[in-house]
C-alpha cells in the first residue's frame, strides 16, 4: 500500500512540474485570434432644454440602514 502512495505521489509530481512549465512558455495561437478588436462605447448626456435648468449630479448616500436612536437593550438585574 504504501508503494502505491508512493508512485502516485511521484505521478502527480511530475505531472504537476510538466503543467507549470507548458503553461509558462509562450502560446503560438489563442481562441480569440479571429475576434476583432470593437471600438470603445461613447457615452454621451442629453442636451439640457432650453427652458430647464441644469441638474446638479445627486450626491452618494450612505449604504446600509440608518440607525436613528441608541438601541436600549435590558440589562439582567443581579441577585
């Protein structure tokens, strides 16, 4: 039994170093070599109309709930 862990330790050893190094050399090809490169999106506002005025960005609200008064918790009274 012990044979057997040993031979399957050197197995996954070598099998382990052989992965490392394949996957540090360089590749010759890729799956994405076909897929052409799409220009970037442009975002862009609306005009504002001419008989509004203009909007202030909203400001960053604070996440998560707000707790409004102390929480008063009993405190067990001691005999």
């Amino acid at each position: 039994m012990s044979k057997m862990t040993t031979g399957a330790a050197v197995i996954f050893m070598l099998t382990s170093l052989t992965l490392a190094y394949l996957s540090g050399l360089p590749s010759s090809s890729s799956i994405m070599s076909g897929v052409s490169k799409s220009a970037p999106v442009k975002t862009t506002q609306p005009a504002a109309q001419p008989n509004q005025a203009p909007v202030a960005p909203a400001q960053s609200q604070p996440v998560g709930p707000v707790q409004t008064k102390p929480l008063n918790t009993p405190v067990p009274a001691q005999k």
